[in-house]
C-alpha cells in the first residue's frame, strides 16, 4: 500500500466520522424536542358525562358547590388555583348550591 492510499483512506474515516458525528447531533437535537413538549396540563383532561356528584367546600370561605364528579373537582381546582375547593362528602350539598358538571 502506498502513501496515496493511506492517505486516502485517512480522509475517508475522517470524512465518515465527521458525518457520524453530525447524525448523532441531529438525533440528539430530535429526541430533546420531542422529549421538552409541553404535556397538556392536568386542566384540559376530558371528565366525561358520568355524574357522581360530590360535595365541595371552598377551602377560603364557607361556600359549597356541587361538582359532576371527582374529575371536575380536580379539574376545577386546576383552572383556578386561587379558588381552591376541598371535597366535603359525597352526592349533591343541597339546599341552594349550583352544580358544576364540566
């Protein structure tokens, strides 16, 4: 093997490693972005129609509300983080109290 050769094939594993290194960078650049998307909150879930009310208190203050289900309640309580409620018993709180189906 002469001096040519070599020489050739050095610039060919030069040439292939830097397009090997370049690939790696690509991938590792698509598989951040795809892996920092933001989740859809918690918010946005669907509850469905199921309905089993429960009873909530407001954790700043006295009032009741009436939530469709469990899911409602925890999606309510994520849309409004600074109008907290706390489940207070199962099936409608009576009286009064407007019900939350979604």
């Amino acid at each position: 093997m002469n001096m040519y050769n070599i020489a050739n094939i050095n610039k060919k594993s030069h040439t292939l490693n830097l397009w090997s290194n370049i690939l790696s960078l690509v991938s590792a650049i698509i598989a951040s972005s795809a892996s920092s998307k933001k989740q859809a909150p918690a918010c946005s879930r669907a509850c469905g129609e199921k309905y089993e009310p429960i009873c909530a208190k407001a954790k700043k203050g006295n009032k009741l509300l009436t939530f469709g289900n469990d899911c409602v309640l925890g999606r309510f309580n994520c849309e409004h983080p600074d109008e907290q409620y706390d489940f207070e018993s199962k099936g409608e709180c009576g009286g009064n109290v407007s019900v939350r189906l979604s």
